[in-house]
C-alpha cells in the first residue's frame, strides 16, 4: 500500500461545527436582501432557507445542498436566481446578492467557531508523526485562515486553499493542482478527510491514494458518501490508524 505522506482536510463540517455558522450567514443574507425596501421580495426567510440548503427543522444543513457543499459564489448565483424568479433582471440580481453575500460575510467577521471533537488532538498527533496537513475549502481563503486562527489551528497547517484560488472548486480538482504547484503536494500520497461528497469525488479526481469520509453518530442517514473509500463517525484511534499504520 501507499504511505502517507500528506492530509487534506476541509474545513466545515469536518474541521469546525459548520450549522451554526452558516444557518446564521443565510439568515444574515435574506436579511441585508429584504431591509432593501425597492426589491419588492415575495419569498420567505423559510422558503429561502430550504432552497439554500437549511432542513425543515431550521438548526441543520442537508449535507448534500449547496450550503453544504457549495462555494460562496455558488450560493450568490442561487439567490440570483431566486431574484430572478421575482421578476429582477439576472444582472441586478447578480449584483445585488453579490451585495448581500459580502455583508453577510463581514458581519460574522467576529463570530466565534467551535472545533468538532477530537480534531485538535488528531490534527497535533500527525504532525507530530511527520505528517503534511493542509485545508482545502469551498470557503474563501482569508475567512479559511481567520477561522483556523480563532481555533489556534492554523500553525499546523502548511497550506490553506479557499475556493478563490482557482477556476473550479470541488469537486473539480483545480484546487489540488493548486497544492501540488504550490506546495508539492505529492497528491498520491495523499489523503482527503470530509463531510461531504464533493469532497470524496474530489479525492478521486485529483488521484489521491483514498478518502475518508466523517458522518456523525447523531446524523441520519448515512447514505450521502458513496464515493468515500471508508466512513468514520468521530476522530479516535482508528483514523490514526489508517493514516499511520498504512504501509
């Protein structure tokens, strides 16, 4: 088998808590969009959520949606389209949810973010093994960074990509050619750890040695990962495991 050499994580969903923090930036965006008095928006906060990606519940995200899986951009074209739907022209719905996507983003610039269990002690393990870690996102590079830096993970990482850096996130595998240029990531060598599917196709597709794919104990079902090469439910023994033992 192919040692290891290299560990790629995402970040939301596998790195840090992912619900609270964009459930809040979605309701933040509806908001900057309706306090605009001249739009004249027949959708509701509700409405906007289940299309973006929210749950019924309204407190977790389908793994799956674009929330989930998505870039920032590729949410700005989703609520374009919603405005389109209500009678806007594409250019000024466009505009406009690019306006209220940034101030969104601006103001949780200081919103804490909570680290899912396990991750520290796991990510401070492998470096010490002698791993390469990095993070490659759907989220933009600075915000990456800044929320890494909150968690005082970012020291461990040799690299972090956001979806600014290159033409096509994932599952494209722009982003990991993007790592092998930059930072000789040997990608053969390497191993993609996330939460959601686009990230298990993106393993595949850049040529990494496999994928492991996290699903909480608490999250049903557990269907929403078949191109995972295995799944695990928390950060314990058996993900050092399989990145240490690996020969």
């Amino acid at each position: 088998m192919t040692k290891v050499e290299w560990v790629i994580f995402d970040k939301d969903g596998t790195i840090i808590e992912m619900d609270s923090l964009w459930i809040a930036w979605a309701k933040n965006l509806y908001a900057n969009l309706t306090e605009n008095s001249d739009l004249g928006i027949c959708f509701s906060l509700q409405t906007f959520l289940k299309n973006i990606g929210v749950n019924d519940n309204g407190t977790t995200i389908d793994p799956t949606s674009p929330l989930a899986i998505g870039s920032i951009q590729e949410a700005e074209t989703i609520v374009a389209f919603l405005l389109y739907q209500q009678g806007i022209p594409w250019s000024k719905g466009v505009t406009l949810a690019r306006a209220a996507s940034n101030l969104a983003t601006s103001q949780q610039e200081n919103s804490k973010v909570q680290a899912l269990p396990g991750i520290r002690n796991l990510l401070i393990t492998l470096k010490n093994k002698g791993m390469k870690l990095g993070v490659i996102t759907a989220d933009q590079t600075a915000r990456a960074k800044s929320h890494l830096q909150q968690l005082e993970l970012l020291a461990l990482f040799e690299f972090v990509l956001g979806s600014d850096q290159a033409t096509s996130s994932k599952p494209f595998p722009d982003l990991a050619y993007v790592a092998k240029e930059q930072f000789q990531v040997s990608l053969e060598k390497a191993v993609m750890i996330g939460d959601s599917n686009a990230d298990m196709l993106f393993a595949k597709n850049a040529g990494m040695c496999f994928s492991i794919g996290i699903i909480p104990k608490a999250t049903y079902p557990k269907d929403y990962l078949p191109d995972a090469t295995t799944i695990i439910e928390a950060y314990d023994e058996s993900v050092l495991t399989m990145l240490i033992e690996r020969e």
